[in-house]
C-alpha cells in the first residue's frame, strides 16, 4: 500500500522518460518541425553548392585517374578567355533579348483577350496550358518533325504562302530563331498565366470611368492596363529571364548545340563540359558564373516583388 | 443611355452578342497554334510508317494502332513506366514527409528564414547542381540507382512542397480551434500534464 503510494507520487514528481521526450518536443517544436527538412535542403542543396565552388579551383578530369589539382582561379581566367563560352554567352543574350521580347506582349495581349467574358473562356484557359505541362523533351521531338525541311508539316505551311523549304534547325542563322519559336510556345502560357492573375485582381472602377470618359479600347489599355498591370509584367520578365538563362532541354534534343555550335547556350555548353567531355573542374567554374547570374536575377526578382506585391 | 453614340462608332460593337463571338473566334485563333502541336502527335501515332512521311502530308488515311502495340509489346514500355513510378512515388513520399513540418514551422513559428534559404536553393540552376551530384554519385557508386534519381529530384520537390504548404497551414495569431482541442484531448501531453 505505502509503495504504491510511493510510486505514485514518484511518477507525479518525475515524469517518465516518454513522457520528458514529448514534453522536449513539445517546447522545442519550433525548430524540431523544421529540422528534417533543413537536413534534406544542407544536405542536398548547400552542400553541393559549395562542392561545387570547391571544383571549381581544382583541374579535375574524372577521367584518366590523375587526382585533383589546386589551381586557384585559373579556371575562371581561361573561362574568359575560352571563346566557345563567350559566344554561348552572347547566344543566351540573343536568345533571352529576342524571346522576351515575343513572348512577353504576347503574354500579355492573351492574358487580355482571355480575361474578357465570352463562352468557351474556362477550356480555353486549360488548353492553353497544355505546353507548358507537357514534358519537354518528348515536345522537342515533335518539333523536331514538324520542321523536319523535306518533309516536316511547318513548311508544308509555308509552302502555301510561297516560301519555299526552310531548313529551320540546320541553317546557322535560322536555329536561334527555331528554338525561340519552340521556347515561345511552350512558355507564352506561363506568362498569359501570370498576367491573367495580375489582371483578375485589378480594380474595375477605374476602367469604368475611362468608358464612360470616352476613352477607347487603345487607350484604356495604354494608360490604365499596361501601368496597372506593369508589377505582375515586371514579375513575368523576370522568371523568364530566369528560365531562358538555363534553357536546355529543347537545345539538347533538337540540336545539341548545333549547326556547328551556332545554338549553343551556357547552359549546354556547361553540361556537355562536364558530363561530355569530363571536365570536371572547368565545368564547375562555368556553373558557378551561371549560378551567379541566376542569382542576380532572383533578388531581382524578390526585390520586385517586395516593392509591387 | 445619354450619349452613348459618342462612345463607339461602329454599333455593331455594342451589340453583346456580336462581341462574344468575335472574343469566341479569337479565342480559337490564339488556341490553335498552341495545340497544333499535340494534334500532330496523336495524329503521327496513329499513322503508318509510309502516311507518316508522305509528303504533302496526308490528312486523310486508314488509322493503325500498330504503333501503340510496337511500344507496350516490343518495346520495353512497362520497365521505363514502371522505373518512373517507383521514382515518382518515392519522391512524392520524402518531399511530404519532410516538406509539410518544414511549412508547419515556416507558418506556425516564423522561420522564414529558413523558408528563404529553401527558396534560394530551388532558385539556382540544375547544372549546378549536377555536378556535383554526378561527382559524389560516382565516388558513391550509387550512379544507376533509385536512390540517386529520388534525392536529385527532391531537390526540386521539396521546396515546392514546403512554399505550397506554408498556405495551407493556419498562422498563429489566428485561435487556432483544432490545434487547442488536441491539446486537452491530451495530444501535447507536456503543456496539459499536470
């Protein structure tokens, strides 16, 4: 009797250890949640990162078996030397320049039409992303047919208007704008998309006071849409920008950088560095300065999105 | 209406109806590009070798399913679709396993910092990471495994899981009713222990 009364009051006094272990968790929940998936992110983002600065100093084939060597930054001079990465360099301008420029107004003029009212709005606003959730690759090979110069369905076409056959993906001046056609209708929907968001949440008044004003279609867009809408706009270039600075799949399916190397990004050409040719450490060097444009771009983007959102 | 003459010229654009089909056909106009595409595919897989490169392309022809036998019989279909599967589903598993704490602690305790790390991460390009994976996985010997393809891929899934579920999940200022029924239902067993 005494000890179980003992007992008793033992386990009041103490709690168990079961009990010590979840009442640890319970006042330490904050970062116990959270710890899982800050391993998983150290583990597999922060870490690679920061082997991959450490490549990046070292001349590292991975075949041959010669052990790595520190070289400092001499990666990095002979990256700015190396005119094949200059070039894929200005290519990636001309592809970011010349694809934004497309896909952006035209984003942007869809988003418009589809924010209107008429039958048929709700499918049509699913099909039209149809692109941008199809796998990439398996498109790229559909493009791959469709400007097939003998026998593809895109100059057939053109044939009916005249122009005779285009060799999209084998003329050296034709590729950059082949592949930008490809990268535009897959990811126009992705802007539309985005511009649709920015103008549902658009204030109505002020359009209606523009009509009952007198202004036209034309104008009402130019002075009250293009500056009411400009921050999501804003939010649009940006992940493009983002997006066309790593283009690859499309790049590597339809050409592999070719004709010559006349379509080949940084982004390929970094890839086929490292996992063609094996060139570890010289490769990393190009990721690195891939990974900082990227960032600069990103706190772009968070910073625009701070400002406007 | 007073002076609504002097808003459109063409009386023809005020007419409701009239609009909504112009919007209509231009709906179609912006969507057949788009899907053009697609079209082309299902109507190459149900060609023959011989329709499919005819040239002016035929548009008319004796559809064969020959194609979809050629894929699931000969080809190894199942294996690739199997491997994708067991992929996905891994995947899927460790990014919730992980990711849904991690947005529990981002949304109920504030830790954005932490959040934003995760977003920074998702933010850099692949290639930087593939190399150093392909390294690693290489002085590993695990290149050619499940487990190198479902840790490369959380890397993209896990912050998408954890930003999707920062949403879902009630802020602390708010009374939180089920979190507070847990604990007198004796769930949090230290704060309601005597």
């Amino acid at each position: 009797m005494k000890r179980d009364q003992n007992a008793d009051t033992v386990l009041i006094d103490s709690p168990s250890i079961w009990q010590r272990f979840v009442g640890f968790c319970d006042r330490n929940a904050s970062w116990l949640m959270a710890l899982p998936a800050m391993m998983v992110t150290v583990l597999l983002m922060v870490f690679p990162l920061f082997y991959l600065l450490y490549m990046s100093v070292h001349d590292w084939l991975l075949i041959g078996g010669k052990p790595p060597q520190f070289i400092g930054f001499q990666n990095y001079i002979a990256l700015f030397q190396d005119e094949r990465f200059l070039a894929s360099l200005w290519r990636t301008g001309i592809f970011i320049v010349f694809g934004l420029s497309v896909q952006i107004p035209l984003g942007l003029t869809i988003a418009v039409l589809f924010n209107e009212h008429f039958p048929g709005r709700g499918i049509m606003r699913t099909l039209l992303l149809l692109p941008m959730v199809a796998t990439p690759v398996a498109m790229a090979l559909i493009w791959v047919i469709m400007m097939d110069p003998s026998g593809g369905v895109l100059n057939y076409f053109l044939s009916w208007i005249g122009i005779g056959a285009v060799a999209w993906l084998s003329d050296v001046n034709l590729v950059i704008p082949a592949l930008v056609l490809v990268d535009t209708w897959q990811w126009t929907p992705m802007v539309a998309l985005i511009c649709l968001a920015g103008l549902s949440a658009l204030p109505l008044e002020p359009f209606e006071a523009a009509r009952i004003d007198g202004a036209n279609v034309w104008h009402r867009f130019w002075r009250l849409t293009l500056p009411m809408v400009w921050p999501t706009l804003l939010v649009a270039i940006l992940f493009r920008f983002i997006d066309v600075l790593k283009v690859i799949e499309h790049i590597y399916v339809m050409t592999r950088g070719g004709p010559g190397f006349a379509s080949e990004t940084i982004n390929l050409y970094n890839f086929l560095m490292g996992l063609f040719y094996y060139r570890i450490g010289y490769g990393s060097s190009i990721s690195v300065v891939i990974f900082a444009l990227v960032l600069g771009a990103s706190l772009m983007l968070i910073r625009a999105r701070r400002t406007s959102w | 209406m007073v002076g609504s003459g002097r808003l459109t010229r063409s009386p023809a654009r005020h007419n409701p109806a009239f609009r909504k089909a112009l919007l209509f056909v231009l709906g179609i106009m912006v969507l057949v590009p788009f899907l053009f595409p697609f079209f082309w595919m299902l109507l190459g897989s149900i060609k023959t070798e011989v329709d499919f490169m005819a040239y002016p392309p035929v548009w008319l022809f004796r559809p064969t399913i020959e194609n979809y036998v050629k894929v699931f019989v000969e080809n190894d279909f199942g294996t690739f679709a199997l491997n994708s599967t067991i992929v996905a589903a891994f995947t899927t598993f460790f990014a919730l396993l992980f990711g849904i704490p991690g947005a529990y602690a981002v949304a109920r305790y504030k830790r954005t910092g932490f959040a934003l790390i995760v977003l920074a991460a998702r933010m850099a390009p692949g290639i930087a990471f593939l190399l150093p994976w392909f390294v690693l996985f290489v002085q590993l010997r695990l290149t050619n495994t499940y487990f190198a393809l479902v840790t490369s891929h959380l890397i993209f899934t896990l912050p998408l899981i954890l930003w999707m579920m920062i949403g879902f999940i009630p802020r602390r200022s708010s009374r939180r009713p089920w979190s507070m029924a847990a604990r007198f239902g004796g769930l949090c067993s230290a704060s309601s222990s005597p």
